[in-house]
C-alpha cells in the first residue's frame, strides 16, 4: 500500500461505497493508497485505477460509519 501524502495521486471521479466495487471488471492499472483523516481511518485503502480511460478512485467508507453509529446523534454531528 502506498503513503498518499508522499505520492500524490490523481483520479477524475470517486465513488464512495463498499469494498467491491473497486474489483469490477474493466478496472486496470490499480493503486492502493493509505490516508488519514480528521473522521477516522477508512475501512480499507483508497483505490485509484482506470477505468474506460478514466482515472477513477474508490472510498470505503464502512469503519467511521460504524463509529458515528455508536455515538448520539448530537455528538456524532459536533464529532470533529
């Protein structure tokens, strides 16, 4: 996995969602990239690749869902 703050990665289009759909068919030349976040770390990797010769990124985004889940909903909307 590579450090996203050292590479400085690139994509037209991101798609936030499940850890799938960076799987599909079609998607080449792909890139793993780890980021933090003031939110909380994603539950996995960011993933860039082309897709139809569009650079496109890939957000999962399940681990602070589940965080703000267990919070009230006050403290999960004033969570920096």
């Amino acid at each position: 996995m590579r450090d996203s703050q050292s590479d400085n990665p690139q994509a037209s289009i991101a798609l936030i969602g499940g850890s799938g759909l960076y799987q599909m068919e079609g998607l080449t030349d792909v890139e793993e990239y780890k980021v933090v976040t003031p939110f909380g770390d994603p539950s996995d990797g960011v993933i860039i690749g082309t897709l139809e010769g569009v650079r496109v990124a890939f957000v999962a985004t399940i681990y602070p869902a589940l965080q703000a889940s267990r919070l009230e909903p006050v403290d999960a909307i004033r969570h920096d």
